[in-house]
C-alpha cells in the first residue's frame, strides 16, 4: 500500500524533498553556501570565506598568499516545516501521499531561504538606476562587475514587472526564440548580456525603489547546520517517535527529521526542522536595480 505508515518514515518523505529545495528554487545555487551536517547553537556565529582570485606573477619572484576574507555569519533563524497525515487520509485513498508532499514541502524551504536572502539585498551600495529596463540595463550591471573585477557567473534576480519588460526586448528573448528554454513559463532568462541566469522573483524587495538585484557567487552567503538532538540531553527518556538526520548528498543540506504517531488519533506526523543564517559577502559582487534616484 502507499500510504502505509512505513512509507511516511522521514527518510522517504524528508530525502526526496531535500533533493527538491535547491533545484525548485535555482537562484539558491548561484550564490555562496555553507552547509553542514553537523550541530550548531541557535545564534551561534560561523566564519566562511569568500575566495579571491590570485595574481600572476614573473617567475621566480615571490608568489602571492592565498588571501580569501572572512565573513562571519550567524546562525540566527531556527525554522521547521512539516505535515500531519490524519487517520482518514491514511485510509482514505490510495494516492501516494509521500511523493505528494515532498515537493510542497521543497518549495516552502525553498521560498523560506531565498526570501531570507532577498531581504539582504536592500543593504547593497551599489546601484544602477533605469526606469526602463532592457538590454542596456544589463549591459549597465554587467559594467559595474567589470570595472570592479567581479569573477564568476553573473546572475539577476528582477520582480515580475521588469522581467516583463525585459521579455519585450528582442534582444533578451532571442535565446528563446533560437530553440532555447521558454522564459515566460519557466520565468528565467539565459545566456543575456554576461548573465547566465536571470530569474523572476515577484517577492523582490520594493524598499528605495528597488526593482532588481545582480550578484555572482560571492554577493550572499547561506549557511546551515542541525539542531542538537534532545537525545543527546536526555538519552535515556523516551521519545514518542523517531529522530534522524537527513542529508541531501549533492549539496550537503541536512535537516534533524522527526516522525510520531498519535495513538488516541491514529494520525501520522512528519516535520524538519533546521537552524541557518545569511550574510552579505564581498560588497562589489552585489548591486541593485532601482527606478528612482
């Protein structure tokens, strides 16, 4: 049977959905990320690093040091996100309410972290102004990458009315419309002007006129890691339900994964829960799009 208790374990449930997070929400690969399957404090901060591009120099003269920055990053918000499968949807149809819920269980820890790393944006010095935006808008980001010696795939995050004033130019579109990936239902533009990616993002931060945001790997840093296991406090109390750590093995992101059983209801829960933090990185990888001065 498919919805069988067995098959609600977190393991099936909570591994499928993480495999989801980061490919239903692509902007989230564009950008720095530490994630680790290991224990943290709630408010605990950790130092990552932004990686900087060596000089090359005349042999044999002195080779350069490795130098990267620091950026610290604190580990401040402490989320969980999960379902109550009920006795009567358990026994009520024959659905596989496993595969079902892992994607809507994806897209919220999806719009969770990247609207987590959209509030960062407001605070970016940099900006260009164009109330207009098309071709030479981004012609205008991609300069400003330029003359400060940005590396690394450039990708734009706009709301939904510039990206459809981009849609408009037939200079963005043309990928489109030589066979490439439609841009009005997968809202993403690629290969534009130096950018690789350009997505959709409704959820843009309006704050200063703000239509957009440009950045490459280094403008934002994620960071994640597990809450401690109450087992670990009190090992030998009973826990009403399993407990485990669940991993994603392409991009390392783990969750602690708890499954119980309500006797008196006969209802099954599943939930996750992890604790993460976001941080500005190198202040020239990031600049905003605005429509006023």
């Amino acid at each position: 049977m498919s919805n069988t208790l067995g098959t609600l374990s977190s393991s099936l449930i909570l591994q499928e959905a993480l495999s989801l997070v980061f490919t239903k929400r692509p902007m989230l690969s564009m950008i720095s990320k530490d994630l680790a399957p290991q224990n943290a404090k709630l408010n605990q901060q950790i130092i990552t690093r932004v990686h900087s591009i060596p000089a090359v120099g005349n042999f044999p003269n002195g080779i350069q040091n490795k130098v990267d920055t620091d950026v610290p990053v604190t580990l401040d918000q402490f989320k969980h996100v999960g379902y109550e499968f009920t006795a009567t949807e358990l026994n009520s149809t024959d659905r596989n309410l496993v595969r079902e819920a892992a994607e809507p269980l994806a897209v919220a820890m999806a719009n969770q972290l990247v609207d987590s790393v959209a509030a960062l944006w407001q605070s970016a010095t940099n900006y260009v102004l164009d109330a207009t935006p098309d071709y030479e808008t981004l012609v205008k980001l991609r300069k400003h990458f330029i003359d400060n010696g940005v590396q690394g795939d450039r990708w734009l995050a706009v709301n939904a009315a510039t990206y459809a004033s981009l849609l408009q130019d037939p200079l963005c579109n043309r990928y489109y419309k030589s066979g490439g990936n439609d841009p009005i239902a997968e809202g993403e533009l690629a290969g534009v002007a130096g950018f690789s990616r350009i997505f959709e993002y409704p959820a843009t931060p309006t704050a200063n006129d703000m239509i957009g945001f440009a950045g490459t790997k280094e403008s934002v840093i994620l960071a994640s890691r597990i809450p401690r296991d109450p087992r670990e406090v009190l090992p030998n109390a009973p826990a009403n339900g399993n407990i485990e750590v669940i991993t994603d093995p392409t991009t390392g992101f783990s969750v602690l994964a708890v499954e119980s059983i309500d006797v008196n209801t006969l209802s099954a829960k599943v939930f996750m829960t992890w604790i993460y933090g976001v941080a500005t990185g190198r202040n020239v990888a990031g600049c905003r799009l605005v429509s006023n001065d």
